[in-house]
C-alpha cells in the first residue's frame, strides 16, 4: 500500500480556503472535489457506519474523492459535535447535506458554528430547501427525483415519454452553482467579516439553469414539444445519421443558411418573404421545413463523419460526429490539452482519469493525493486539532469517531 501524502502542498487559486463537507455522493462532494483540485485544503466527513456510498461505485470514487481528507465523525454526539466546531475554527467554508432543517432539529445550528468562527459560509443543501410545504421539505430526494419536480425531466426525451439526462446531470448542474454561490459568500465574509448561511434547494438549482424554454410558457403559454435527438423548434439543430454513424450539427448563421438551403436544392426560397435573406435561423415552422429536413437528413447520411466535419467547417457550421470513449481517447486535440492523466491509488495501483479542469495558466490545480480508505485521516487530522490518544480513543468509544487506515 503507498504512503498517501498528509500535508496538502501549495497549489491552486484556492489555495488558502479551506473547506468541510458532511454529505454523500455527488452534488456538495463534487463540488469540494473539484475545489480540492483548485488548491483548497478539503476534510470529507463520512458516517461512522457505512461511509460514503458513492464507495460502491469504485472508479467514480476515485475520480471524484481525489485531493480530499476522509474523516469519519458522528457530528450529533457530545463529542462528535466539540470535534466538529474544533474543525470549524479555521475553516471557510462548510456544507453539508441532508432534508431540509435536520441539523437544526438534531440541535446543531448555524449560530453553534458562528460561535466558534463568525466568518464561516454554510451551505444547507436539501432537495427541496428549508422551509416551504412542510411534506415536500421533509422529502427524500435525489437527482432522479428533483429533476421530475424542477421541470427539466419534462424536456428531455422523445415526443412519446420524457427521460433522464445521464450521468445525473442535475447533480452536475447544482455542484457547480453551489461552487459558484459558496465562493460569492466567501467574498462576502471576507468583504465584511461577517458569515453567510445558504439555504440550497436542489430542484430550485435546476430549474434555475433550465428556463430557457419555462419563460415561453410563462410569458406566453407556450409548450414545446420534447425535443428526441432534434431542436424542439429549429431546423438543422441535432442530432442526424450519416454513413459511419452520427452527427451533432448546429446549423445557425445567415450565410450558413443561405448555403445550405442552395445545398440541398432549396435555394430558391432564399429571399422571400417567408426566408428573408437576413435569416438566421431556420424554424420548423417555415413552409419548407418538413422537405428541408428530408433532403438534409438524405445529404448527410451519403456521407462520413469525418468528410461532413471537414465540408461544414469549411462553410463555418459547427458541426461534430458524435463521439465514443474510444474517440476521445484517441482524440490528439483532447492528447495535446492533457485531458486524461493517470495517478497512483492508495493501494498503489495506476487510475486514469480527467485532469483538472478549467486550466489556470498561472495557477494550475494539481492531483496530490488519491481518495483515502474510508477514515483514514481521522486520526491525523485530531492529532493537528490538539487531540491526544486518550481523547480519541474515548471518542471512538462514544461513537463519535471512527479511525480508518491510509
């Protein structure tokens, strides 16, 4: 087993936050995850059973658990509770996870934290947030099911049945506006000195990034239809079957149109009253639209991927041949930017994953340590808080800690 490092290096443009999260899986905990990898110091609280469940699924684990600490900690014990605002002395941020209020009902609340450190950011996050219709507040909730609520499900899929966005897009989403709202609060305690308390709903995060089309039917009762592999709306927006697979294509541009309606033998419509010749967009709704896809789905299934990408380039139609694992990584534009990298797990095995991401040209993020065992740094992280062996070993005993290996 390799030794796995204790003292985070100095790195990253968030090099002095140091931040907390109690919660599982992948909204809060992929947001710190990709923070870590900007330079923050990050502490994993794991349940003293079970631990995180994303566990169970090995390679996201490692993926996404990289450059953190794991702790195992009871935080609703007397013990656990004193460890945690120890913890909590110097730290910028703290987030946990859970129906909305519980902590507070488990008698650990906001002012308990501010006591210890009045600057602190906490970020409650829930499904459904902390107050509202008591039933839905007290609901459980995953992305699965807070993506239905929000109205983001309803958009996706085919006419006949809406579908999931994988993999858990919703989670996705929220991860990266709780990064980008916690780090608002941070400058605002900075600014100030004074903490912030968020209130997160997850399905407000979503249907906060997905009102595009909400904004029709609220302004204007309009409901478009699931868009399948299509635009719900435009012409020459999607997904399309060429030769030797398929095809992304995102057809938009006045002149980008001209051409393409000339293309398929439609140019004659160009300039009447229904296409002006300053269209920049094609919609469903035009004339010719049902015989403009017909002719543009025949144009492109006669012809490769790779010829469509070279041919649509050229007349500046972003255009991409729907890509496999195998292509990306035999991609050379993904090879030269570095995007896939390898590092060394704590059993000493080789992982290979995405690098970190966005690039910082001057203050690049870096992978310093792979995921620990399941509390593995209970014990290091006590012992720099001021706790002696007695201390922990009578906390182990109270259940409010547990101490794994590294």
């Amino acid at each position: 087993m390799a030794a796995i490092p204790t003292e985070k290096p100095s790195f990253g443009v968030l090099d002095d936050v140091r931040i907390v999260f109690a919660a599982m899986e992948e909204a809060i905990p992929r947001a710190c995850n990709i923070m870590a990898d900007w330079g923050a110091d990050v502490i994993w609280l794991e349940n003293t059973g079970y631990g995180d469940t994303v566990r169970d699924a090995k390679n996201a684990a490692q993926a996404e658990r990289r450059n953190c600490r794991s702790v195992q900690l009871n935080q609703f014990t007397p013990g656990g509770k004193q460890v945690l605002l120890d913890m909590l002395k110097d730290t910028d941020i703290f987030f946990e996870s859970s129906k909305g209020g519980t902590w507070e009902r488990k008698g650990f609340t906001d002012e308990d934290m501010w006591a210890v450190n009045p600057k602190l950011v906490i970020v409650h996050c829930s499904g459904y947030g902390k107050f509202g219709d008591p039933d839905r507040v007290k609901r459980p909730a995953y992305d699965g099911t807070v993506g239905p609520y929000a109205g983001f499900t309803c958009q996706n899929g085919t006419p006949e049945q809406p579908m999931i966005t994988m993999p858990y897009s919703g989670d996705y989403i929220n991860s990266y506006l709780l990064i980008a709202a916690s780090l608002a609060a941070l400058r605002k305690a900075e600014r100030t000195g004074e903490g912030e308390s968020i209130d997160w709903a997850m399905y407000e995060g979503i249907m906060y990034m997905s009102q595009y089309y909400l904004v029709d039917y609220l302004n204007d009762g309009i409901k478009w239809p699931r868009a399948g592999a299509r635009n719900q709306n435009l012409c020459g927006i999607g997904v399309y079957e060429c030769a030797d697979g398929f095809i992304a294509l995102n057809l938009f541009g006045i002149r980008q149109n001209k051409w393409m309606l000339e293309t398929l033998g439609l140019g004659e419509a160009w300039g009447t009253p229904e296409l002006p010749d300053d269209t920049a967009s094609l919609w469903l709704s035009m004339p010719i639209a049902e015989e403009f896809e017909r002719r543009l789905e025949a144009w492109l299934k006669e012809r490769t991927k790779l010829e469509l990408e070279d041919i649509l380039a050229e007349q500046a139609i972003a255009a991409q041949s729907v890509y496999e694992f195998e292509d990306m990584v035999a991609d050379a534009h993904m090879a030269a930017r570095g995007n896939f990298v390898e590092w060394e797990t704590a059993d000493g095995e080789t992982f290979k994953g995405l690098s970190p991401m966005p690039r910082f040209e001057q203050t690049p993020g870096r992978i310093w340590r792979p995921m620990p065992a399941k509390g593995g740094d209970t014990a290091d992280v006590l012992s720099k808080l001021g706790y002696t062996e007695e201390q922990m070993a009578a906390l182990e005993e109270e259940g409010a800690i547990r101490r794994g290996e590294n």
